[in-house]
C-alpha cells in the first residue's frame, strides 16, 4: 500500500472485522500534506518534552526538600541573605564609625523637616527665655571645635579627649570601638576633614532639658589603616557627608560667662595650658577641653 494511502484517516483507525480501508476514499492531496505536518509537529513536541522532562523532575524534587510556597520562599531569600559576607561600609561611603548614642530620657531630637524655620525659632527663644546669656553664634563656634575634638579622639584612639563632651552612653560606646579597633591592630583615618558648615537646624526647651541639633556638614575620605600602615578598608577619595549632632543640657543651666581662657593641665602630657572650650596642645598636639562648654554631645545621627 502507498505511504500517503497508508496515513489516510481509514488506515490509522484498528482494524475490526469486516472493516477494509481500501474501500475508503483516497485523501487529496493537501489532506495528505496536512497530515504528514501534523505528524511531524506532534513528534517535535514529543522530543522536547521529553528532554526536558529530567529538569523538571529536579525541579520538583528541589522543592519538595523544603516548605513550600510563597512565604517560605522569601524565607529562604532572607536565609541566603544572613548567610552572605558582611558588606564594607567604606564601599558605601558610610562612616566606619558606629557610636551614635540616645538622647537622655524622656527626650527626643527636634522635629527639624516637620517643625522647620518656626520650630527652630521658637525653640531658640524658649531656650534664650530662660538663659540670657545663650547666643547661638558663640554655641555653633564652641560646637566647630568639639567637633574636631571629638573626631580627633576617634582617629587617635584616644576616648580620654572627648569624655568632657560627650554624654556617658555616647562616649562609651565610642570607647568600645576604640578598643576593638586596637585590638585588632586598626585605626580610622578622616583624612582631609573639613567642617564645611555647622548650622543650628532644630530646638527644643522643655522642663527637663534644652536640646539643639547641628548639622555638621563635612568632607574627607574615611579609611582603615593596619599597623603597618597599609589601607584596609575604604580608600583615599574625599567624599561629602552630613550628620545631626544632638546636644543637650539640664533645664536651668544658664551660659557661662567668658572671662578668658583657664589654666588646666593637658591630660595627654600633662603640661600646663590656657584652654577655652576646646584648645589644641602646643606641646603634643591633643585636643583639650575645658569643661566649661556645658552641653553634652548625645546623640549623631546620619543623614
């Protein structure tokens, strides 16, 4: 019998008794070639289901390892996630530092986006109601050189500097890092620092403390060196950065009155030296502090 006979409908049914395909009509030619396409295509399909028939089974078997669904599949993401290497801040240009302290009790920072202008005035004149000796210019100058204070203790390993500024939850977490960092032979550069700007942008006066955030607007490259001197961390590129510094004093203390620098011994070598506020040693170059700057460094907060 011809091939195109032999894949005519008749011939492909079974053959029951009495049943002859020859008596059938013949199919036409463009039946014929629709089914030989038919045939072909149902084939191919065939192949390829078939191939990829063991990637599906692994797929299943996968799946049936652990819970299903689509909570226990985020579970899993976060699982990778906590397992995954821990990211360098340097590379995202975050500070290496990690010491941000708390307001004191009872206390939050001002509202500076939602308070705005106004918040900040009426802050500063409640503040200036009951301390007529408060000027903001003279306490954004005494906060320029705490700040460099502060972050010179950082960089020289030294918390000792910055103790006399710095609230006790601050400083000692300040401290904890110091000594982490010496212990695994490191210490932080800030090379280049420039306080570009130190700006009063929220107040608040309330019956138990004054509170003032300044943004300190900065730039220097942030950097971990070993003990040879080597970078290990971060690099040399100066970038811009910004935080909130938040100090605060006990409601009713007034500003001290400057009659001129005082006499204190420096209690990094010990020689006698005129400070106000905060003052450089001539002799070993430490940053020294008066304590007569009565506000408390007690929170930093990034932005």
């Amino acid at each position: 019998m011809p091939l195109a006979a032999a894949l005519s409908p008749a011939c492909l049914i079974p053959q029951l008794p009495g049943f002859d395909c020859d008596v059938l009509p013949y199919p036409g030619p463009g039946l014929r070639v629709a089914l030989v396409v038919v045939l072909a295509l149902a084939l191919g399909y065939g192949l390829i289901s078939m191939s990829g028939f063991p990637r599906w089974l692994r797929a299943q078997q996968s799946v049936s390892d652990g819970p299903q669904g689509p909570m226990f599949a985020v579970d899993r993401a976060h699982s990778s996630a906590a397992t995954a290497p821990p990211v360098d801040p340097h590379s995202l240009h975050v500070p290496a530092r990690s010491w941000f302290g708390q307001t004191f009790p009872g206390t939050d920072p001002p509202a500076i986006e939602l308070a705005g202008w106004d918040g900040k005035a009426a802050g500063l004149s409640a503040i200036k109601a009951r301390d007529s000796g408060f000027v903001e210019g003279a306490f954004e100058a005494a906060v320029q050189r705490v700040f460099f204070a502060v972050l010179e203790a950082w960089t020289r390993l030294k918390p000792a500097l910055s103790q006399g500024v710095m609230a006790p939850v601050i400083w000692e977490q300040q401290r904890a890092q110091v000594e982490e960092y010496r212990r695994r032979g490191l210490r932080n550069q800030l090379e280049g620092l420039a306080l570009t700007n130190a700006l009063v942008v929220g107040a608040r006066s309330d019956p138990q403390f004054d509170t003032i955030t300044v943004r300190m607007s900065a730039r220097s490259a942030d950097f971990d060196l070993d003990s040879g001197s080597a970078v290990v961390g971060g690099d040399r590129e100066q970038h811009d950065w910004a935080e909130d510094w938040v100090f605060q004093r006990p409601a009713g203390v007034t500003s001290t009155k400057a009659t001129g620098p005082v006499s204190q011994l420096c209690p990094n070598c010990g020689a006698p030296i005129l400070v106000d506020v905060t003052t450089i040693c001539p002799f070993c170059g430490a940053a020294v502090i008066s304590g007569r700057f009565q506000w408390l460094l007690t929170r930093i907060d990034r932005v």
